[in-house]
C-alpha cells in the first residue's frame, strides 16, 4: 500500500479469507482516504485489533473501521470508503482518476481491477 496522495491504493489478494481482508477482490482498489462520514482521514492500522483480527483501516476521529477493501464493518459512517477509477495506460501504467469518485458499498472487493 502507498500511503501519500489522496488515496489509498490497496493490492486485493482473493486468497486473503481474515475478517478485515479482501472481501474476495483480486487486484487493485484505489480507496479515497476520506472518511465517509465527516471526512477525516483514515489511515492504516496494521497493530490495530477489531473481532480478533489485526489490520484495518480506522477513522482516528470516531472510530469507523473498514476491512482492507474499505468495507464499513464498524462505526457512525454512513457506507463504505469510497473508490476512484483505475485505468492502465498503454505503457502499463496505473493511473487512478482522482476526480472520478464511486460512492463506497458493500460491493468495493469487486471494483479491483487485475494488472
């Protein structure tokens, strides 16, 4: 994961079956780093602790928790994190539309697109 920019781009492995894992989706998922509900900035917590799994991500203002797809498994969030666009160039590289922005749903695993 690359923590800088306004996004969050997160390599979906479908092998992953933990609580806060991939949801299933397989490639990469561009999650926008603003919390859904009063837009803090999420960051990762790989020590943090929810149901006995270790890993999520979590909104330090009032605690909304998303699995590594950005799924809402906890909190005052309204939805899930919200996606944006990922499109490969000709010269294979990958280039997320930041203006491009999809509400964020129980359906995040499946926007991973493969590489």
């Amino acid at each position: 994961m690359f923590s800088e920019g306004q996004f969050w781009l997160t390599n979906l492995d479908p092998k992953e079956t933990r609580l806060g894992g991939t949801g299933g989706g397989d490639g990469l998922i561009a999650l926008w780093r603003k919390c859904p509900h009063l837009g803090c900035t999420v960051p990762w917590r790989s020590a943090f602790e929810y149901n006995g799994d270790k890993g999520w991500f979590r909104c330090p203002c009032h605690g909304s928790t998303y699995t590594k797809a950005g799924v809402r498994v906890y909190g005052p969030a309204p939805r899930s994190m919200d996606t944006m666009k990922i499109e490969i160039d000709k010269d294979g590289n990958v280039v997320v539309q930041t203006g491009s922005i999809t509400p964020g749903g129980p359906d995040n695993p499946t926007r991973a697109i493969k590489v």
